[in-house]
C-alpha cells in the first residue's frame, strides 16, 4: 500500500512544482513590466495601420460554417491516412466499412452543397 501512495506524491510533488514555478513567473513579471500608462499604449494596432472607426465587426455566421466543414474533413482525412497504409491486413470488411464512411461524409458533402452553405457570397 505504501507503493501506491507514494506514486500519489510524486504526482503531488509535480503539481506543487507547477504551481510554484507559474507562481514566480507570474510574480517576477508584476515586478519587471514598465507601468507607465500612455494613450498610445492603450490603442489598437494593426498589421502597421492605425485604426480608423469602431473596433467591433461583425461577421457572418457563414464564416463559422466554412471551418466547421474543414475541421469534419481535416479529421476525416485524419481517418484515412492511417486506414489506407494497414488496408492489406484489415481485409475486405474493413473496405466496406471504409466505403459506408466515406459515403456518409460525401451524403453530409452533398447536403451542405444543396442548402447552399458552399457557396461564398449571394
């Protein structure tokens, strides 16, 4: 029992540690920024420009939908890859498999192309 526990305290230990050590940078950072306070300090800047109007944009949800599609076939790539390189050893069942999921990603492809969610502006 004392094994097992003593497995615990190592694991204590480095949680100690950790919170010690973002502790001391965070303290030593307090004490070496520069605090003088300027107004052009506190302005948004840019890619070089200064800023012109209002800081808030808003944007359409369309944008959101293009990454969402990309991360479901970023990640289905991601299922591929590995797929394809052990195809030989999995055998004919994993073909089929492979080919029902494909065709569900092709069925979400093709409903996302229908409601017109592809298309960049109207």
């Amino acid at each position: 029992m004392g094994g097992f526990l003593d497995d615990y305290a190592v694991v204590g230990g480095i949680v100690v540690a950790a919170i010690l050590l973002a502790s001391a940078m965070l303290g030593a950072n307090s004490l070496m920024r520069p605090k003088v306070a300027a107004r052009e300090k506190e302005l948004t800047y840019e890619s070089g420009v200064d800023p012109v109007g209002e800081g808030w944009a808003q944007s359409t949800i369309r944008y959101y939908v293009y990454a969402f599609l990309y991360v479901i076939f970023a990640v289905d790539a991601v299922f591929l890859f590995p797929w394809a390189v052990v195809l030989e050893k999995l055998g004919s069942a994993a073909a089929v498999e492979m080919g029902i999921f494909i065709a569900i990603v092709v069925v979400g492809l093709v409903y996302a192309w229908r409601k017109g969610v592809l298309t960049w502006t109207r």
